[in-house]
C-alpha cells in the first residue's frame, strides 16, 4: 500500500527503518537477516523453550507496530510472524525455511495476534493451496467447472422468476470443491477475473437454452461478482458484450455484489454500478447483514435487491432478536425502495413468515437445491403445469 501510494522510494526507507528498530528490539543472540522484499529472518541460535520464544516475538512484534513517521506522514505497519522450532519442523535449513513460511501465511489469515507457530497440519494446508492454485487454472482450461443453478421464487405467486448461478468445482483427485473453499483463493491470486467471465458466459448460454427449452421467456440469470471483479477496468463492456454475444437484453441478468463493494473505491464502485443498473441490469447485495456495510451506501447505490443472509433465516424461529430483524431488514428495504430475497429457506415455518412480511423472493433448499442445467430444466417444465 506504501509502494503504490506514496512510491517505492518511501517503501525503501520504512523497509530500512523496519530493519533498524528490528537490530534495536533484537533478543540477545538472535540473528538477523533480510529474506527479501518486505520479510526478514530471525535466528534464535540457543534450543529456548517454545514458550519463551513466543514470548519474545510477541513483545517484539507489538514494539515493532508502533506507527512509523516518514516524509511527515504516520504510518502504521502490520506485522506478522511464522515460527519454525527445529527439529520438530524440519531438519535441514531449506525445510525450516518452507515450515515458518506456511507458519507466516497461517498467521496473516488468523487472528492470532499476528504470530503462528509451525505443526504438521499447516504444511498439509500451504501443499494444498499451492496444489490448489495451479489445479485451479488448469482446471478453467480443461473444463472441470461447472455451474449449477439454484431457483429463485417468487413468494407470492409460487413462481420461478431467477436462476443463481452457483460455481462448482469437480476436482480430479478431491471430488466436489466447494465455492467456499476456492472463491477465496480465486480472489487472493487473481484467478476471480476470468473464473468470474467464465461464470457469467456459461450462465448467459445456459438461460437461451432454458428459455427456450421450457417457454420461460422471462427467466433470469443471477450471477455472484467479486468486488474485485466490480473494480476491473472493462468489468461494464466484458458484461454488455457477453449478453450481446447470447443476443440477451441486460434485464435478463441480475448481478449479486456483496457489501464489499462498498468498501472500495466508492467513485470507481459507483460508476461501475450505476452503468450496469442504467441499462436494465439488476443489482442485488449477497449475504446482507454479514459484512461491515453502513447503511448509508443504500441512498448512493442503485441497488434493486437485498438478499438476507441464510444465517438470520436460519435462526428466525430459534432467536426472537432474528425474527425481529429479518422483519426490521425487510421494512428498511422496502422504505428505501428495494425488494428482498432471503436466502436459506429450509422449513415450511420460514416460508409462510416471509410471505407474510412481504418478502417478495425466496430461495431455499424448501424450494430446490442447486442443480445442474439439465436437471433444472424439467424441474421448470414440472413447475409450470402446476400453475
Ligand atoms: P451465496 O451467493 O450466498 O449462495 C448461496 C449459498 O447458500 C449456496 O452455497 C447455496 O447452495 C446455499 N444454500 C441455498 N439454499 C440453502 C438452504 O436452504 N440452506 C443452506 N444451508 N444453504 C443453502 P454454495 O453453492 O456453496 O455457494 C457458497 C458461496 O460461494 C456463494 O454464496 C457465493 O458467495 C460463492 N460463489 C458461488 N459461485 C460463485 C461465483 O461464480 N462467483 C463468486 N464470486 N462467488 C461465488
Ligand atoms: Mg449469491
Ligand atoms: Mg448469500
């Protein structure tokens, strides 16, 4: 973040003021090397305890946090730590190096106060986000992806008015992957762009054939984006060109962002937003209610759709704070102009309360589960005749 706001050179000198306050702050007879980049090496050459070691990196990593000042800005560094004991994680140098690095990356995605001590679980874990990864890519090539789809309903008149492309991942040597598990990844290394193309395509194709195959001319698409993607120079003319290229109006696609979005650039975010709501796209926010979002982004954003968390339906008739809220979501919603989808509707109970509180979609496994094209087509044709 440094690099790129303030220059390479102002990253130089907090990497090199970094290496002073780290020689400063060192434990007696530690060692101390730089591996490159913005990571460095600790060596403590005595056998201490592992708790002792802990401690003192603790200690270290808190005084190495305190805000640094540079070109008369305050910056404030994050640190973290992955620790390696030999011989416990490894023998030789280079399997010592390999152990406090998948330690490292554990520590960045924890919560640990930034410092995580190598065992055998995490070198299983960064083999297989490594294996992952460039399974991943070849796995866009090679056709292992599929889309399934899951209904959306209409809750008054029972109908089925949207498919929600959900991604699936059918892995020659793990089976099934869900998205929960590789989206993320996607995301960290980039692949989320032409995995997200790829998505939107396929789903494109597949609702011409539905349409036509159970006269449902009106069915949509719903396709979840990435912020990331939504933050893509070309994001708006990749969409208009996929839809043009299935000779698709924009009202058949409805885009689900999550609450994210609304924490990037607000001024990139907002045109991107407001082109593809401009020419008929539906906007949808995913997951409402888990993320961070202030609810003063719903009077800037020309959002069509909430969609409730499945967590808030789930525990509905199990917590009365959730019941309260799922209603208290849907009158927001509706006071501001939006509809409501909720999400996870399992029992018959949910269903008949969101009706009544005027929530106007509804998916769920009480509905459908996703499924793959060729099973949702008949499953529509079935759903027509009982109309
Ligand atoms: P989401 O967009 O909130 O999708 C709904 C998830 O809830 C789906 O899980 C769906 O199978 C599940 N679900 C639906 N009805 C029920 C129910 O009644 N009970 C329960 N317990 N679960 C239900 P899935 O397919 O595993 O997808 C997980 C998440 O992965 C999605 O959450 C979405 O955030 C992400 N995802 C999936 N496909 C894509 C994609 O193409 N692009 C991006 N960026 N994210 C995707
Ligand atoms: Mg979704
Ligand atoms: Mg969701």
């Amino acid at each position: 973040m440094i690099n790129d706001s303030l220059g390479h050179e102002a990253g130089d000198a907090v990497i090199k003021a970094m290496a002073g306050r780290l020689v400063r702050l060192l434990p007696e007879n530690w060692e101390l090397g730089h591996f490159g980049g913005d990571e460095s090496i600790l060596r403590s050459p005595l056998r201490p305890e592992k708790s002792t070691v802990e401690e003192q990196l603790t200690e270290l990593l808190s005084r190495v946090r305190e805000p640094m000042h540079h070109a008369g800005r305050e910056l404030f560094i994050s640190v973290s730590a992955g620790v390696a004991v030999h011989p416990a994680a490894g023998e030789s140098a280079e399997d010592l190096f390999r152990a406090a690095d998948a330690a490292l990356h554990a520590a960045k995605q924890g919560n640990r106060g930034g410092l995580r001590t190598f065992e055998p679980a995490l070198s299983q874990l960064s083999f297989r986000r490594l294996t992952m990864e460039s399974d991943l890519r070849k796995a866009l090539s090679e056709g292992q992806l599929d889309n399934f789809y899951q209904p959306i309903v209409d809750s008054q008149h029972q109908t089925i008015v949207s498919g929600e492309a959900l991604i699936r991942w059918d892995h020659p040597e793990f089976g099934l992957v869900s998205p929960a598990a590789f989206i993320p990844m996607a995301e960290e290394t980039g692949l989320i762009a032409p995995l997200g193309e790829w998505v939107l395509r396929r789903g494109l194709a597949d609702l011409v054939d539905l349409r036509r195959s159970t006269a449902i001319p009106d069915l949509r698409l719903s396709v979840n984006v990435s912020a990331q993607q939504v933050m893509q120079a070309g994001f708006t003319e990749m969409v208009h060109q996929a839809l043009a290229e299935n000779r698709l109006a924009p009202t058949a696609l409805q885009i689900e962002i999550t609450e994210e979005v609304f924490l990037q650039d607000l001024s990139t975010s907002r045109d991107t937003l407001e082109s593809l709501h401009a020419s008929g796209i539906t906007l949808a926010v995913d997951d409402f209610g888990t993320g961070y979002s202030a609810l003063s982004y719903f009077k800037r954003m020309p959002i069509d759709l909430l969609k409730i968390d499945k967590s808030f339906i789930h525990d509905m008739f199990l917590r009365d704070r959730d019941l309260q809220l799922v209603g208290a979501v849907v009158s927001l919603a509706h006071g501001l102009g939006m509809r409501v989808v909720a999400e996870g509707v399992e029992t018959e109970e949910q269903r008949a309360h969101l009706q009544l509180i005027g929530c106007e979609y509804l998916q769920g496994f009480l509905l459908a589960r996703p499924m793959r094209k060729d099973d949702l087509a008949p499953f529509l044709r079935e759903q027509l005749q009982h109309e």
